[in-house]
C-alpha cells in the first residue's frame, strides 16, 4: 500500500476502538511512562491533545501535572508555514482551535520554549513499524520541526523524541521519504519500543 492507502487504513482501524477500550489505553499508558528511567529526571515535556482517534492523552497531561512537570502543547507557527512552536499548558490556559480543528493554547509568546530544550517530545503517529520509522498524518509538521534537533551542536541525544501509538497501529513496514525524521522509541498501552542507533543526522 502506498502511504495514503496506510493512513487510511490505520486511522479507521483506530478510530473503531470502543471507548472503554481508549479508556483502558489511555490509563495503561501512564503506567508505562511512569516505568520509564528518563522520565523521572525530565523536567520539560512536549505532548500533544488526541485527535481522530489517537491514543488519548489527557490522562498522561493530568499525570505529568501532578508530578509537576512542566507540559507544552504543540501551535501551528504563525510564521514559518509548516512548523510547530511549543507553548507552556496548564490547567489555566486559555485554549482556541487551529484550522484543523486541533486545540492549541492561545498564542503567547511569554511561554514558548525552543525545541532543543526539552527533555521528552512525545509525537503523534498514524503508523508505525518495528524498525522505528512513523508515518504522520502528511502534513510533515514534525518531520519539519524535529529537523532543528540537528541544528544544536549537530546532535538530538539531550531530546528524546517518543511516538505515541495504539498497538493496532503498527505495521509490517512504512515506506519511508527521505525527509522523514527517524524515531528512536515509541511507546504503546502495553510496550515500550526501543530502536538502537536511530538518531537525527
């Protein structure tokens, strides 16, 4: 299949799960973020709210509140077409809607952190394989916006990059393009995927 047959294929296959069972995968994946070693010393963390179907992460957000983590929410930049800013989220923030329909925090630059200081980018995907390579939604938001990693002292190993995922999302293999930032854990309600030597060049 090619990638727009895989897209479709997969969010309708995620988007039948009852909602008992994105209940259970939301809780379960805050289960498996807390038996994670780096999150206990991170301190920044990029996350972003569900949609169409992904895995929910309100659970995790509220989580990662209580532990005292300071959360940031992915905005479409209003400048730079096709790139994300990260913006502070708190219980308080006052929200609004992007074109897609995505909530984001309202705009304001007091809170936006650079990429390259965070601890933890946890992404959304629509497909994943077991070589670590993430199919998105074909917008290439954080394929473009990952791609700065490289640009900090030509190395991404301060910043771990996280796909989230139900496990019904993966697949055999997701043909990849050449502008496709790899992925070097994906966690899922019930596994924690680690692929050696994938980092961003």
């Amino acid at each position: 299949m090619i990638r727009q047959d895989i897209r479709k294929s997969i969010r309708a296959r995620r988007q039948q799960l009852s909602k008992e069972a994105q209940i259970q995968a939301a809780n379960q994946l805050v289960e498996q973020v807390n038996c994670i070693d780096l999150f206990t010393t991170a301190k920044n963390i990029a996350i972003y709210t569900a949609n169409d179907g992904e895995l929910d992460t309100l659970p995790l957000i509220q989580a990662l509140w209580q532990q005292h983590k300071h959360v940031y929410l992915p905005i479409l930049h209003p400048f730079s077409k096709g790139h994300l800013i990260f913006q502070q989220y708190t219980p308080t923030t006052p929200m609004t809607h992007n074109r897609f329909g995505i909530a984001e925090p309202a705009l304001d630059c007091r809170y936006i952190l650079p990429i390259h200081h965070f601890d933890i980018i946890f992404t959304p995907l629509v497909a994943f394989d077991q070589q670590g390579n993430r199919l998105g939604m074909g917008g290439g938001f954080y394929d473009r916006t990952l791609s700065a990693l490289t640009q900090v002292n030509g190395t991404s190993q301060n910043t771990h990059v996280i796909g989230l995922a139900h496990d019904c999302q993966e697949i055999d293999h997701v043909p990849t393009e050449s502008w496709d930032i790899p992925i070097s854990q994906i966690l899922t309600p019930t596994r924690h995927l680690i692929f050696k030597n994938r980092v961003i060049t």
